[in-house]
C-alpha cells in the first residue's frame, strides 16, 4: 500500500517540510528525481547501499537531475534540507552534502 501525499509529507525532515510549503510546485519533482535515482543505482550497482559508492552515485544522480527539474538553487535548498536530519552522523551528513555538491 503506497502512502497518502500527507504521510509522505510526515515523513519529511522540518527542513524539508518548510521547504514543500515554500515551493510546493517542487513537490512532484523531487519525489519523481528521488525515484529515478534509486531505480539508476539498483540498475548500475544491483542495490542501493548506505555509505558506499552506491550511496555516493545516488545522491550525485538525484542532485544533478532535481538541479535540471527546478534549478541549481531550489536544488541546493532542497538537498542540504534533506541531510538535516540528526540520525545522520556529522561524517555522513558531510559526505553526503560533498557528493550532492557533485551533482549539482
């Protein structure tokens, strides 16, 4: 059973939430981007890992096509808004901002 848009929406850092409210327009793309990211990792790497090169080349394809779908800016917001999270550790969030500043 797929989630309603609201439990999506729950879901969501308060970074990410404040984010949708701002730019709800962006909603559709960046769950859309999200979704081909994950599919073109499981198709190169056959999973999506957690701090690997999976994790790496998933989050510089998800930057790179958010940045085309609404712009280097509300990409940028977005997916620094996403790593806001405090169950990310500092030297993943590090990480992971690096390799979504790749992809943007």
């Amino acid at each position: 059973m797929s989630l309603s848009v609201y439990d999506q929406f729950k879901q969501l850092t308060p970074s990410e939430q404040q984010y949708i409210t701002v730019y709800p327009h962006h909603a559709f793309a960046i769950k859309n981007s999200k979704e081909a990211a994950f599919e073109e990792t499981k198709r190169r790497f056959g999973f999506n890992g957690r701090n690997d090169q999976s994790d790496a080349f998933r989050h510089c394809f998800w930057s790179a096509v958010l940045a085309r779908e609404i712009g280097y800016a509300g990409a940028l917001r977005f997916t620094t808004a996403h790593e806001s999270s405090p169950l990310n550790s500092k030297i993943e969030k590090e990480m992971d901002l690096h390799n979504n500043g790749v992809g943007l």
